[in-house]
C-alpha cells in the first residue's frame, strides 16, 4: 500500500469507525476570499505550524481537532472537522456540495487588503443562497501581525458585522497565533449552544 492510500484508508476509517454515542462532532466550513489565511489559521490550530509560501487550496481540505472546554461549568469535549474550502473562483461550483452538513461557518477576509473584507458579501449571499444562513457564524479578520499594512479598521468591521448580523468577530494571525485557539474554541462553543 502506498503512503496516499494508506492515509486516504486512515480517513475512511475515521469517518466510519464507531464512536461512543456521547461524541461531539461539529462539520465546520472555513471560507472567505484567496489567500486570506483560512489553510494557515487550521495548521496554526492543528499542528502548530506556519508556512509562509503560499499554496493555493486545491477543492478542499479536511483536519480534525479535538477541544476540551468548559461550558457553563460542564467540561466537554468537542470534535471539529474543518472543511478548509478553496478561495480560488474555479472551485466555486463545488461549494454547494461542500457546505452539505455543516454545523457552523468561520467567515473570514484580510485585513491588509480591503476587497477580501468587501467580498464579504458576496460570501454571505452565496450562503443565503444555500440556506446555511442560520447556522452560528463567526466573522475572522486574520494578519493582524501586518500592523504596517492594515487596511480595515474596527469600525468597518462592526458595520459589516452589523450589516450581516454576525456578533461574533476574532482577529487572529496564524503567523503569530494570536486568538487562532479564541477562533476555533469560540465556533465549538456557538454551534454547542445552538444544540443545547
Ligand atoms: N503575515 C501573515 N501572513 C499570513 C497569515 N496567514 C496567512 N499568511 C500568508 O498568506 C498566504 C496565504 O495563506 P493561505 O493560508 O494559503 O490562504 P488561503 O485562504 O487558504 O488561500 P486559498 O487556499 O487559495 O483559498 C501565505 O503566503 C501565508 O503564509 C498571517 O496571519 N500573517
Ligand atoms: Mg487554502
């Protein structure tokens, strides 16, 4: 068996292993426009790890991660799979098949450059579109580390916040790390609420 088959085996055997009937498991899609930092933001997160060339998604790409957290003093354990979902326009098509099942959304831009924060709209109508509007959201504005660079201030970001109704806001750099826990800890905790 070669190393590709033997990892694709590995992950079949995840999807279909038999899990205790108590386990948490939460289908969470990371999108926003090309190169804002979704696939940095779940290496961060998942292996700790910071890349700086930048290699385009291909489709989409599937991590888990596991969190421990304590939720109105209850500890509980929360496994996420994260759809990091390719920016890039020629994957576009597939995005319908890919939000099938999802329990929550990281929607994300960059905050050195304005029109990834301004296609955010596009982003949420596109989710409107695919009756996905309901589910816990959480607005991500990443390379807060490129201070020199920023272009988008708070009070935009509230205003979109507000525009599309979406409270939850983390800025994050999955340079630094800075709030890359916050981030994925605060999506768990929204859907977790919602399943209550
Ligand atoms: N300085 C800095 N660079 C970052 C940060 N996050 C990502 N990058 C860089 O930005 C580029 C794009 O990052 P990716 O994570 O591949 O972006 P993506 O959103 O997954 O892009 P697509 O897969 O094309 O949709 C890479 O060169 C990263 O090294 C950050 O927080 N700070
Ligand atoms: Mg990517």
């Amino acid at each position: 068996m070669n190393s590709l088959s033997k990892k694709e085996n590995e992950k079949d055997e995840y999807y279909y292993q038999e899990r205790e009937p108590g386990d948490i498991i939460y289908k969470v899609i990371v999108i926003g426009d090309p190169a804002i930092g979704k696939t940095s933001l779940i290496r961060k997160f998942v292996k700790n790890q910071f890349e700086k060339d930048y290699l385009p998604t291909v489709g989409v790409s599937i991590s888990k991660e596991s969190i421990e957290m304590e939720i109105e003093g209850k500890k509980v354990i929360i496994n996420l799979l994260l759809w990091d979902l390719a920016g890039q326009p020629q994957f576009y098509l597939l995005h319908k098949v890919y939000y099938n099942g999802a329990n929550g959304v990281i929607l994300g831009f960059d905050l050195t450059r304005t029109h990834t924060y301004s296609n955010l709209k596009n982003w949420h109508k596109e989710l409107v579109k695919d009756g996905l509007i309901d589910l816990p959201m959480v607005l991500v504005g990443n390379k807060s580390d490129l201070k020199e660079e920023r272009k988008v201030g708070m009070a935009h970001i509230n205003h979109m916040q507000e525009s599309l109704n979406i409270p939850d806001y983390v800025e994050t750099s999955a340079m630094t790390g800075q709030n890359v826990g916050i981030l994925f800890k605060t999506i768990a905790k929204r859907i977790y609420e919602r399943n209550l």
